[in-house]
C-alpha cells in the first residue's frame, strides 16, 4: 500500500536515520500530510504500489493542485520537495529502480493573463457534438453546463443527481473550502441540456451501476472522471481546429462575460469559488484592456 511506505519513509525520518538535517519536527509534520494527501491523489488514479507511480502521475498531481485546487507556487513547491526526499529514499532503499521525478520541476504559475476563447472558437466547439447521438447528448450537456456556470472540471465532475434542481433551474457545488456551498444559476440552454441528458440518455448509461449517483456517467455507467473529461473536450477541440485548450479556457471565458454584463466583481468571485479577491481581478484587466465576450 502506498501509505505504509509513507509510513516508513517518516519513520526513518523521526528516527534520525536519514541524518540531523531532516529530523526537524516540523519537517517531519509536513512530509507526513504532504505525502499522505499525494497518496490519496494517486489512490484516486489506482495506483497501488509507488513502483506504478510515473513521472506523467506526479506532473498531473502538480498540475491538479494548481489548476483546480489553487494552490500558491510556494506550496506546490514545498509539496514537489516532499515528494522528492521521498522518491530519493525509494530508490536508496530499493523500492523503485530509478527515481521518475529527479528532475521534474514545479508548473511554472501562469503569471500571464488567462487565455480565454472567442465568440468563433466556442460556437465551433459547440458545433462539433453530435447531439443526436447519446454520447453527443452527454458531451453537449458537460460543455453547457461547464460554460455557463464557471464550474472547475473537478467540480463539474463531482456533482451528483440531487445536485441539479431543474425545478428552481440552479446547480449547487459543494466547494473544497471548509464544504462551503455555491448556488449557481443554469441558464437556459446549459437546463435543457441537461434536461435532455437526464430523460434521454443517462438511463440506458446507468443500466450497469443502478445505484451510481454520478451526474455524468463515462460509457461503463460509472462516474466520469476528470481525465475521461480532459480527453473529450481535446476531442472536440482539434476538430475545430482549436490548438490549445484547457477546459479552464471556458471557466475564464465564463468570468470574463459576467464582468462584462455588469455583475460586480464580488459576485463573479462567489460564483467561481475564489478564496481571494485577488484571484478574480486578473478579469478585471482583461475586461479592461478589451477582450472581447464569448457570449
């Protein structure tokens, strides 16, 4: 399992065995819930021994604290080293045979302003689901609904059925800080997206895993995950010849149309879940400097 090497490695380390300058208690304190939460990260992605960790899982890890879970570059880089020291004493100790994150660095933190799609590349994103087909139905409800909500993918991802009100027309997102809640308005073509998904298509898809409560069930009839996601959305994109995309692309696209339509800068914080204020002015400047609306 991969906590019980964890548990090793910390030992070793409350044990002096790996040297003075890592016994510090406050060291060993964040090694421990550092390791321990890639742990639960990579458990999420089956990985049952550190000898099926690649390097591609721990870059994913990186990019997931960064992306979804907004974490500063400081603390990604205390979590890179973490799991450095710890790769280091895998191979010393022989658990691996070489070390898949020697020289992997942290994402460089986009410190340029967010990349956003125009009114052209998301109407030809649209155009490319086959909404006739049931697969097209689903892929067309996730796009909706991830466009005019602002969700991250993550989120998106993690609702389940008693999530969507279709009646008072809202989606609530349960929010990783402190189960914080958001209430997020659907507009009407995200609702009848959705509407469409549920009635038509996710009763056949759920045939197999009747007791599954997952909003968006992948082809298995089980939960769609944010990698079945990532590769849905490229899908779509290339054929519409978009180059690069990420589906945080409709998320900023999402803030900059609100901005744009008036909503305060407060509100448009709330609505994306942003713990600073600071995290939703970077819009501000796009608006500003004339980034045109994608709605």
């Amino acid at each position: 399992m991969l906590q019980d090497v964890v548990n090793e490695f910390i030992n070793s380390l409350s044990s002096g065995e790996l040297g003075r300058r890592e016994t510090n208690r406050n060291t060993i304190v964040a090694y421990k819930n550092d390791l321990s939460q890639a742990c639960v990260y990579l458990q999420q992605r089956q990985k049952e021994s550190w000898q099926q960790v690649t390097r591609e899982d721990i870059a994913d890890y990186l990019l997931e604290m960064r992306e979804t879970q907004a974490y500063r570059p400081a603390t990604i880089a205390r979590k890179l080293a973490s799991l450095k020291s710890f790769f280091r004493y895998l191979e010393r100790t022989g658990v691996i045979a070489s070390d898949p994150i020697e020289d992997l660095t942290s994402p460089r933190i986009q410190k340029d302003l967010p990349q956003v799609l125009n009114q052209e590349q998301i109407n030809s994103l649209f155009r490319q689901v086959e909404v006739e087909t049931p697969a097209g139905k689903r892929d067309f409800a996730l796009l909706q609904l991830l466009y005019a909500t602002g969700l991250r993918v993550s989120e998106l991802v993690a609702l389940n059925l008693d999530d969507i009100e279709l009646e008072r027309r809202v989606v609530i997102c349960n929010g990783r800080r402190n189960g914080s809640e958001r209430v997020l308005p659907l507009p009407p073509t995200a609702l009848e997206a959705t509407k469409v998904y549920l009635e038509q298509v996710r009763p056949s898809m759920v045939e197999r895993h009747p007791d599954e409560q997952a909003l968006f069930l992948n082809h298995h009839g089980e939960r769609l995950t944010r990698q079945g996601f990532w590769l849905i959305i490229k899908g779509y994109a290339k054929r519409a010849g978009i180059s690069e995309i990420t589906p945080h692309m409709l998320r900023h696209s999402f803030a900059i149309a609100m901005l744009q339509n008036g909503m305060e800068l407060r509100s448009v914080q709330e609505l994306l879940g942003h713990a600073h204020i600071a995290t939703t002015q970077i819009y501000s400047l796009l608006v500003r400097e004339g980034v045109k609306s994608t709605v």
